[in-house]
C-alpha cells in the first residue's frame, strides 16, 4: 500500500465483511497476494490509469475470494505465457513470481487461481474453499 501511494497509483481495498480464517498456510499466502501485488504495482508504473482493487469476500461457493485487479493493455499480454518460468513483460532477469505463486499452489488440491484480462483490466482471482462450510455440505 504504501509503494502504490508513494507510486500515484489509487489503491482500493474492500472487505466487505468479517473473515474469521482462510485455510491456507499464512506464509504461502502472504507470499502469494505479495506477489500479484507487486505485479499489479509495476504494471501500473507506466498505465495512465493507475489504480490497483484489491478485495476479499466471502461467495455463495463456500470460498473466500481474494481479487487483485489493474489495468493494462491487452495487446501486450498473453495469457498462456505469464506463467512460464523467465517470462516476464518487463525485461530480462525477471519472471519468477507467478511461477513462483504456481509452485506454492502445488501444496493446495482445492485452491484456484484464476487470470484473465476483460475490458483493459487485468483480474487475479484466487479461490480459496472455506472449510468448516465444505465440510458441512
């Protein structure tokens, strides 16, 4: 939050209700909403629209979604790449987080990350089941 202040780029966090837990190791994801973050943050470094959603809540789905949304241009993405290992938008050396976010997802059968690019906003979304609900059904 605070590189994205320092950076002009508008930052949105909702939270529209109380989130007891998210089952899910607290390092895996830190280091996962970390980040796409910070891939949200350079993308908007040189976007005239810069702003960053960031929300979690509760679905009908017995999930909890966490979302992380920016702008970008279309044309400079391809889906089918972002994940490869080395890939990266922004130049050479770079290209590990989202690989790194795959790797960290391995360890979890039933959490589902979610990317697409709709109407000039890329949308990361990450489904994370809510267990005591899941268990109840």
């Amino acid at each position: 939050m605070v590189q994205a202040n320092q950076l002009g780029i508008r930052l949105h966090v909702e939270i529209p209700e109380t989130i007891d837990s998210i089952e899910m190791d607290m390092i895996d994801l830190t280091r996962i909403i970390g980040i796409l973050t910070d891939n949200a943050i350079e993308a908007c470094r040189t976007h005239d629209n810069a702003q960053i959603s960031i929300s979690f809540m509760k679905t009908n789905h017995n999930t909890i979604l966490i979302c992380i949304d920016n702008p970008i241009d279309e044309f400079k993405i391809h889906l089918n790449d972002i994940y490869k290992e080395n890939f990266s938008t922004k130049g050479k050396n770079r290209g590990l987080g989202l690989t790194n976010v795959k790797e960290i997802l391995k360890r979890y059968d039933t959490v589902n990350l979610n990317t697409q690019v709709e109407d000039g906003w890329f949308m990361q979304e990450l489904e994370i089941p809510i267990k005591e609900l899941a268990l109840s059904s």
